[in-house]
C-alpha cells in the first residue's frame, strides 16, 4: 500500500472519528428520553416579540405568593367575572374601544397606582390575544417602568394547574345558564345548614374521595366547578385539591358563604 493511499485512509477514519464524536455530544445536549433533562413546563414562556418582556407561570406563582406585584387583568369586565386569576384586578376599558381591538384604560391605572416604578403583571386570553400587550405599550408609554406580560393567560394558567376566582354575578348567571355546571359546598363540616340548593358537599379532606362516590363528575373533568366555603380561602383550598385530581375548570368565590342569599334553599332564605 502506497504512503498516499495509506495517508488518505487515515483522514477518512478521522473524519469518521470526528463526525461520531459530534453526533454523541449533540445526543448529549439533547433531553433525555425520561425528560429529566427537559426545561420545566412552569418555565415557558412564548417568547413574543414586543416591548414588555414576558413572565412564566413559575415565576407569576412566586409574584402571587410574595405579593410582589400588581396583577391587572386585561380583558373585559364580564370575562374576569366568569373567572380570573385570584387577587387580579380588573381594568375599566379604554373609551372607544371595539371588541376586536379591546384595550384596558392606562390612564384609570395612572390615577390608582402613581407609582411608575411599581411592577405591574398583565394578563388576558393566551397564546392569541393581544390585550395584555396593547395594554402594557399604553402604560410604558405613560412612563410605567416594570410591567410584564403573563402572555400564557387565563388558558396556560388553568391548563398548568391554577384555580380561578370567580365574582357572584357571574356566578349566579352561570349557575343559571349552565344545567352541566357543579356547586361544590366545601365547608369543614358535613351536613351544616343553612345548606346551599343543587350543592355537592365535598371538604377538604374529602376531595380524593368524591372521585370514587360519585361527587365528582368523573366523566368529564372539563365539566365547570363552582366552589363555596364559610369564606374564600377554604373555598380555595378545597379548589385547589380537586384541581390536583385532574379537573381543569375549576372556580372558587371568594366572599363568605353568606354573601350568596340566592343559592340558599326555600325554605332556609
């Protein structure tokens, strides 16, 4: 074999060396098969190109949890009735806007928080809607310096786990309009009166139970949930738990049991 053909098998193997080399550490790079390595869901965002930045849901879950932040709902009023993120506030609409270019009033929020350096978090419908962005480019333009986009929305926030807060008339309404819809009782005590017309009792402690007797509507658990406590964090808490029993549509009110007169039985008003 001449010194020529010996030198070009030489590269050849070499080059077959180096090409195996990187096809091991681009396959190392990558995730591995049992998503160990895979980012976390809560993480994403979308990554939408526009003037404020975006949030991820792990990091709206710590916001929440500190209290470090304003949360403003972007949509209408009727919608963050029907449900919204617990602790948003609602934002009166912008005047002369249209239903398909729906923007929240920047200038109501410049006269509640004149604090132009206080971190603002809005959100609206999800991957499609462009309210939250709107609304954050009219309040940079106004001089807020910390505003961000929860541009998942409603939708991501329920879909990764999140409860929602509903406003009673919204409730009442939904309850009325909806004969598919289930009203959760979740006071700690079974049995208690006055008791709630058409209502499910389910505490806390049995919320894991209710799957298996029938409580729960196990064959569609994207059926609508409306959950009622003594006041809104017990109602709260017995929400959260049937969410982590793989029910999606799930809303708490946040008053007092009290405050719904009109849900009471007859007899019991």
């Amino acid at each position: 074999m001449t010194t020529g053909r010996q030198a070009g098998i030489v590269l050849i193997v070499g080059m077959m060396v180096m090409s195996a080399i990187a096809a091991w550490t681009k396959v190392q790079s990558q995730p591995s098969a049992d998503g160990r390595d895979a980012p976390s869901v809560f993480d994403g965002v979308l990554s939408s190109v526009a003037v404020s930045p975006e949030m991820s849901t792990a990091e709206l879950q710590a916001v929440l949890t500190e209290a470090s932040a304003i949360i403003l709902d972007a949509r209408p009023y009727e919608e963050y009735a029907v449900s919204h993120i617990p602790g948003a506030r609602a934002v009166p609409a912008k005047p002369g806007t249209t239903p398909a270019l729906y923007v929240a009033d920047a200038t109501e929020i410049a006269k509640t928080i004149p604090d132009k350096s206080q971190p603002l978090v809005l959100y609206c419908n999800g991957l499609f809607c462009g309210r939250s962005e709107r609304f954050a480019d009219d309040l940079i333009k106004l001089g807020y310096r910390n505003v961000r986009r929860y541009q998942l929305g409603a939708p991501g926030w329920r879909a990764l786990g999140g409860v929602m807060q509903v406003e009673k008339p919204a409730l009442l309404r939904l309850l009325a309009q909806d004969a598919t819809s289930v009203l959760i009782d979740g006071r700690a005590e079974v049995g208690l009166k006055p008791h709630l017309r058409n209502a499910v009792s389910i505490p806390l402690p049995q919320a894991s139970q209710a799957k298996d007797d029938g409580r729960l509507p196990m064959t569609d658990h994207n059926t609508r949930i409306f959950v009622v406590g003594t006041n809104g964090g017990e109602a709260r808490a017995v929400a959260e738990a049937i969410v982590r029993d793989a029910f999606h549509n799930v809303t708490f009110f946040g008053g007092a049991f009290t405050d719904l007169p009109e849900l009471l039985d007859d007899e019991e008003r």
